[in-house]
C-alpha cells in the first residue's frame, strides 16, 4: 500500500443502499433476511459511514453476501520490528486519511453553518433570526445582499460610507472636550 493512493477506510451508507437495490430487494426485504428493523436499514443507509461492528450492519452485510472487514489486521511483529512498523505506518496513513475527511467534512459544515444574526434592530436591541447558510446576517440585515453591482452603485455606497463617517468624525469631535 503506497501513501499516494488514496484510502477508503469506511464504507457507506449509499454503498450498502446501492448493492441492495442491485440485490433487487426492498428495505422490508432486507431486514426479514438480516432479521432486524426496516427502521434498522433505513437509518444505516442514511450514514456517511458504516461500523462494521454493529451487528445490524455485520448482519445486512452476510445478507447481502457482502464481507466487511471489522478491523485492521495486526500481523505478527518481526523479531526486529520491521512488522511493527509497517503496521505503524499503516496507521499513521488511516488516521491522516481521516483527519483530511473531517477536515472536509468541517468546510461543508461552516459553508452553511447559521448564527445568530444579532444586527442592531429599530428597538435597539439585537436581531434574534438566524443568519443565511455560511453567511453572518439574516435576510433582513443583507445576509441575501451581493452587493452593489454597477460602478454608478459601488460609487453611490462610497459616497454614503464617506458621509456616515464625515458625521462620526464630526460627532465625536463635538463630545470631545478639547
């Protein structure tokens, strides 16, 4: 096993979903033959990842004549240790695997992760709504704005920035006691 290959290290839910509709069955169906809950292959198909050492899966695995493998192997260490660290190197390779796939997983998830807006509202008190999917401000704070698009519009919300801050200078000079 070279380290450039990627490793699949789990299998998935849509996997034991595809080779059973290829065995022509049904979830009811798979369950009588695996002898567990159609709620048990429903909820099994629906995971990213499946354990091979829950019985419901070892069992909808032998139905289908399909052989998952429980664990890693360890084979025997040699004398010198040459085993040890080949099996060490397998592992180092398995948990960066798993370590890239979380970090995969963790970007899907802040790209629509939802916050509380808390933007100042007309009361003065903060916006309790949640926020756009990966974006910081609900749809009545500009969480759906793109933003201006025409240079007439880019150059409008400049000259609206330049005054705010003109009036924000010259306010805070005015509670200055110079």
């Amino acid at each position: 096993m070279s380290m450039q290959e990627p490793i699949q290290i789990y299998h998935s839910g849509a996997e034991l979903a595809a080779r059973r509709k290829a065995a022509g069955l049904k979830q009811r169906e798979l369950a009588q033959r695996a002898g567990c809950g159609r709620s048990a292959v429903q909820y099994w198909e629906r995971r990213s990842r499946l354990d091979p050492t829950s019985w419901a899966v070892a069992r909808m695995a032998q139905a289908l004549g399909w052989v998952l493998p429980a664990r890693i192997v360890h084979h025997n260490a040699h004398a010198r240790g040459r085993g040890l660290r080949r099996e060490i190197a397998e592992a180092d390779a398995l948990a960066a695997a798993m370590f890239e796939e979380w970090k995969a997983r963790e970007v899907q998830r802040a790209a629509t992760r939802r916050v509380v807006c808390g933007a100042k509202t007309r009361k003065g008190t903060p916006c309790r709504c949640k926020s756009e999917p990966g974006k910081r401000r609900c749809k009545f704070h500009g969480g759906k704005s793109t933003g201006p698009r025409t240079p007439e519009g880019i150059e409008r919300i400049r000259e609206a920035q330049r005054r705010r801050w003109k009036a924000e200078a010259a306010r805070a000079h005015a509670d200055c006691r110079c």
